[in-house]
C-alpha cells in the first residue's frame, strides 16, 4: 500500500509464520480520516474474534505502524507508537502470539514503560504502561519492526511449549 488508503481492504486475514509480511517494518501512517479509524474498528473486532488481547497491523498484511491492544476491559488504538523505559526492572513471562498459533515462548520484557502515540484522529498520547499492557503494547510495536516472540525467546535455545493456555497477543 503505497498511501494510506484502508479503503481498499475487503476482509482482514490473519498472517501466520513462515508469511514474510510478519518479517517486514511497517511504515508511518501520516493520514488520520475516516478509512483509518475504520480500519481500526475492524483490527479492534478482529483482535477479539480471535481471542487475542493485542493486533498488530502486519498481522492482517497490513505494513504499516498501528496497532489494538485490549487489556483489562480497555481496548486501544496506537498509531505510530514508540516506547521510552522508565525503569530498568525487566520480567520473563510466557507469551503466545495470534500468528505462530499453539506455541508459547518465555520472553523478557521491559515491567514498566512511557508510551508515545496518536490515535485515529492524529491527537497525540503519552501515557505510562505498566504489568500487561505494557508487555502487550512492547510486543505489538515488536511486530511494527518484523520482530517476533520466537525472536526473544529468553531461554536462547529456542525450546517450546505446547499446549499452554496463555493470552493471544
């Protein structure tokens, strides 16, 4: 999609692994109308018939850098989010991912961060994230840049679990 028209998207399709699109940056959106925050609507009611607490815009093949989180009863829309750490303290949980389906991966991420974003009418956010959202918006943004959990995997010997039943992010 060289501009940002949505208008053109019939049907969301979820990209699983090995699908590249998953491998690729997604690009800045620059404009905020109404194709966009349809496009959102879509991804936020994509993200809950596939049970997932976070969407990520390469998911559905989309390259470029939106994102839907919906975490504790609170669904949000971040359009060109970046994070910044407010601290050092780090955790490792279990992560599984609506596109590598019925694997699990024990990532380390940041406990608590800022969050830098617009939302769909271009007005800018700046909010700080702790516990699990802050873990989903850092694997979101993950997959803005083409980085997987199958990336990170903490343990660095790429070991998987089946079976586990852990939140779709």
């Amino acid at each position: 999609m060289g501009t940002d028209s949505f208008a053109n998207l019939k049907r969301l399709q979820l990209r699983v692994l090995p699908d590249q699109v998953l491998r690729s940056v997604g690009a800045d959106i620059e404009t905020f109308d109404k194709g966009l925050q349809d496009f959102a609507k879509r991804m936020l009611s994509f993200m809950r018939k596939k049970g997932g607490i976070g969407l990520a815009a390469p998911q559905v093949g989309v390259l470029r850098r939106i994102v839907v989180v919906g975490v504790h009863g609170q669904e949000m829309v971040l359009i060109n989010p970046s994070i910044m750490p407010v601290t050092t303290d780090s955790d490792t949980k279990t992560e599984g991912c609506l596109s590598i389906p019925d694997e699990t991966y024990d990532v380390t991420r940041l406990f608590q961060i800022e969050v830098r974003a617009r939302d769909v009418k271009g007005k800018k956010l700046n909010f700080a994230a702790h516990n699990l959202l802050a873990r989903v918006i850092q694997h979101e943004i993950d997959h803005l840049d083409g980085v997987l959990i199958c990336d990170k995997e903490a343990s660095g010997i790429g070991s998987r679990e089946r079976g586990i039943d852990n939140a779709n992010i």
